[in-house]
C-alpha cells in the first residue's frame, strides 16, 4: 500500500503549544492533520518546506473579534495571518448579528455599521446558516459565540426594560438552538444597548443554558470605572449561579482605577478561590476603540433603535443634560476612527481636540454634529489606561490575548494588524513578561480548551494540522495609531487545516478554513 503524501516542515524549533521547552525537531501533515512530531526522513513524493532557524507552533487563537462581517467580506485576511492567527472567535460584546430575523439583522446591521463595517454580504439568521456562508470561502478557522444584545432584541425589540418571564423563555429558546448548531458560548455587551438592560437573573438563565452545553459566559463588563469592582463581582455571582466557566473581555482599569490593576486582579482571584472559573483577556495597547456615541449618549438613548437615539441628539432640550453625562477625556488622546461618507472621511484620523477646533466650536458639539451628518456611523479611538496594569495583566496565570480587532475605518485601531506580533515581540520577547513556551501555550492549547477545541492548539500526532512558523527574533507589529494598516513582521508560514495559506509571507490560493463548534 502506498503512503499517503505529506508536507513535512524540516529543521525548525518547535514550540508545540503546551508550555514545553522548546526543541528541534520535525513536524509531518497528512490531510487536515499532524502526523507526527520528531525526527522525520522526508521522501521523494514528500513536500518539504525548510524552515531552518525558525520557530513551528500551534496556530494562533484570537478569542475576542468583530471580524463578523470582515471574514465573510474578506476572506484572505491577511491582518490576521501575518501574525500567525488561524482562528477567529466573533460575536464579541453581545454584539453580533445572529440569532435573528432578517428585521432584527438589519436593524443590528444599521446599529454597529460604525465598527463592524457596511460591507454587502449575504444576511444570516442562525448559526447553521454563518456557517454554510462562511465554509464557501474560508482561509482561516470561526469560533461563534450567541451575542446577547441580539437575542435579547429579537424577543423583545430595542426595547428598555426587565424581560417577562415569557420573553425570558424565548430568549433560552434562541441560546439553546444557537448551542445546538455549535456556538461555544454568550457573550455581552452589558454597557452596550440592549445588554445593559439586562438584570443577574435574565444573565443567569441564559448562562445556564450555555453551562448545558459545556460553553462559556464572556461578558463585557457593566463598568470597568467606578464600579469595576462590582461588575466583577456580578459577573463571578453569573458563573457561581450557572455553573459557568466566564471569561471577562478586555480586562482595562479606566477612570479612578487606573493604576489599581492589583486590585482589579485580587477581586478575580477572590473569586476564582470561591470556586467560580474566572478568567480574561487583554489586547497589547493601551488604547481602546468603540462607537464615538458612547462619548455623548448613555446606552439607553438607543431604546427604540438608531432613529430614535438621532432624535436624541437632534433635540435642542436634550443637549445640556447630554454634554453632563460626557466623559472627561483627553481629547488629544482620541481620534476619529471610520467616518464613511465622502463628504467627511477626510476627518479619520483627527484627534477630536483637533477636530472641534477646526469647527470651531468645543469637543461635545463637533460630536453631535458630525454624528447627526452621519447617522450615529461613527468610531473612535481612545480611552488611555495604565501600562503597569497591562502589564500585571499578562503575567496573570489566568491571562488570555484576544485582539478585540474592529474592521472599519482607515484610521481604524492598530491591534487589528499587530495584537499578537506585539505580544510575542514587544512584551515577550523584549520585556520578558514571560517565557516564549508559555505565551505559545496560552495562544494556542490554553485558548482552544478554554472554549472546548479539543483537537487544536498543539502540534502531536492526530491533532489539527493549523501551524505557524515564526521567527521570534524578529516577529514585531507595525502598526501605529497613525498608521494601523500596516502588517506585521516575523511570520513566515501558515497552515489552515493542513493546507499553506501564507508561503513565505504571501497568500496561497488554498480556502481550508470552517466554523469550528
């Protein structure tokens, strides 16, 4: 009997995702998976790909993007693989698009175009049908997660309020069959429109849905200012409850808690000691990205939808009590992210100090002007938090990477191209936050298992063939806020599924990504 053909990679250091010291050895590929890891003698009929003085890995996991739309629209994304990402966890925040009728998926489509983007795909309403949609012309691997705020919005509208016990009912219905098609867990928004009014309990039944499945509660937090300590609190009381592991997103200390990051960290280990699995994510910047909205309506001017929270701000009487809520930011420290209308694009990328004063006027009115003139579509960048807080973070043993990456805009935030690259250039490699093996393992076996992938994140026989080949010397993001489109440096390989995706830095032909669940 004949062998079956095999790509073997020759001559690398391999780093194979469980926190092992590296070693030189050989990694072979049958299919869609790895055949063995050693000392292997390629044959003639072998594909060979030397990677010499390089390093082989696991893919890498991003457990935290709005790529929902991106990864349809685009499916190559090289943003990602340029830094070694072959998987994508979406529907982040409670703010994805299904499960949903077509009404509600356009209402969502209209309400996140700012971050998500405006790109014409093809609407889903279920899982299942994202992932026939996506299967067609993948490159890299999907993780789907149910997002609250739009199951929440399909039972009861863009409406403000508790959820009737009937309502309650309807929205584990959605969960379940979310679940079912092989959703991995809940995610929420819960200073986002309609998450936010959601009270514990609602939050409870719909985690024990999820803990029936084996998934797990991520939630965006209530607060991560005043009250951060609190939200953590309530999200620990969520999993207690539910019997839910929970992973809080992007875990940044704002306003009076900057600096206390050991504070923050104590309160997760208080409660992890309690018996409740709590972990979290960070990206590697220190400045976040969200709607320009948030800055000057409260979430609960969105009850009703879009058109009503227009309203808000076009309604002269409203506006002294909107420019009281208005955050006390740095100004200079914020630029516009995505505008998308001709007629105001050349704004992206002006802080809004520099903004308003070429208006002429102060920062809350430019606001309101130019989210009147576009229709609430816009981003920002901002929001400054504490670099020892961040650093603290990623040396947690509970410390996960999710890159939060937003698509939209051409002054979009930098993380989208540089989050990992950063990780493993800037804080491993030059700060030695942590070793090399480790920082692998929690990219890859550590974030697949967290979210029940039991067949991804290390390199050994009759796992998942998705690899990275990275030189660690010289992995490095590139991406500036002045700058953010520009890819990263260091990888060199990819395999998705067995198949090369990125030879030498440069995009095969090979489409072998799926949903994974």
């Amino acid at each position: 009997m004949s062998r079956q053909k095999r790509t073997v990679l020759c001559g690398g250091m391999v780093i194979d995702g469980t926190g092992a010291p590296a070693r030189p050895a050989d990694v072979a590929v049958v299919g869609d998976r790895i055949a063995d890891v050693g000392d292997i003698a390629a044959g003639g009929d072998d594909a060979v790909l030397d990677v010499t003085g390089l390093t082989v890995a696991p893919g890498f996991h991003d457990i935290h993007t709005h790529y929902d739309l991106e990864l349809l629209a685009r499916p190559a994304h090289l943003d990602g693989l340029r830094q070694g990402v072959t998987t994508y966890q979406i529907a982040e925040c409670g703010l994805g698009f299904a499960p949903a009728s077509a009404a509600t998926h356009a209402e969502f489509r209209t309400y996140l175009a700012c971050l998500a983007g405006t790109d014409d795909v093809p609407p889903w309403t279920t899982i299942a049908e994202y992932q026939a949609l996506y299967e067609r012309n993948a490159v890299v691997n999907c993780v789907s997660m149910v997002p609250h705020g739009i199951v929440r919005a399909e039972v009861m509208g863009m409406t403000a309020g508790a959820a009737s016990p009937a309502q309650l009912d309807a929205m584990k219905h959605l969960v379940r069959e979310a679940m079912e098609q092989g959703a991995r867990g809940l995610t929420t928004g819960l200073t986002y429109f309609p998450s936010c009014e959601a009270d514990t309990d609602e939050l409870v039944a719909l985690a024990q849905v999820v803990a029936e499945y084996g998934g797990v509660y991520v939630t965006h937090l209530r607060s991560y200012s005043n009250t951060m300590l609190e939200a953590i609190d309530e999200a620990g009381e969520i999993g207690r409850r539910a019997g839910v592991p929970v992973q809080i997103s992007h875990l940044r200390p704002r306003g009076p808690l900057v600096g206390r990051g050991a504070e923050v960290l104590a309160r997760i280990d208080a409660i992890r000691q309690g018996g409740v699995d709590m972990a979290f994510d960070n990206y590697t910047y220190l400045k976040g990205c969200t709607l320009m909205a948030a800055f000057v309506l409260p979430p609960d001017a969105y009850a009703g939808g879009v058109t009503v929270a227009l309203d808000t701000l076009r309604d002269p009487a409203r506006r002294d009590d909107l420019r009281a809520r208005m955050p006390n930011e740095d100004w200079t420290q914020v630029h516009i992210a995505n505008v998308p209308s001709a007629k105001n694009r050349h704004v992206a990328g002006m802080t809004l100090a520099a903004f308003a004063e070429s208006r002429g006027t102060d920062v809350f009115e430019a606001c309101v002007e130019l989210l009147i003139d576009e229709e609430l579509c816009v981003s920002a960048v901002g929001g400054v938090i504490d670099e020892d807080d961040l650093r603290r973070n990623f040396k947690h043993p509970c410390s996960y990477i999710g890159s939060d990456s937003i698509p939209a805009g051409g002054h979009r935030h930098p993380r989208a191209c540089g989050c990992f690259a950063r990780y493993l250039g800037h804080y491993v490699r030059e700060e030695r936050l942590l070793p090399l093996e480790e920082a692998v393992r929690r990219i890859t076996s550590a974030a697949a298992r967290r979210f029940g992938l039991t067949d991804r994140g290390v390199l050994a026989a009759g796992m998942a063939a998705d690899i990275t080949v990275f030189d660690p010397a010289t992995i490095a993001d590139r991406a500036t806020y002045e700058q953010p489109l520009t890819p990263s440096e260091g990888v060199h390989h990819v395999l998705v599924n067995g198949q090369l995706v990125l030879r030498d830095g440069r995009l095969t032909d090979a489409r072998p990504g799926c949903v994974l669940g």
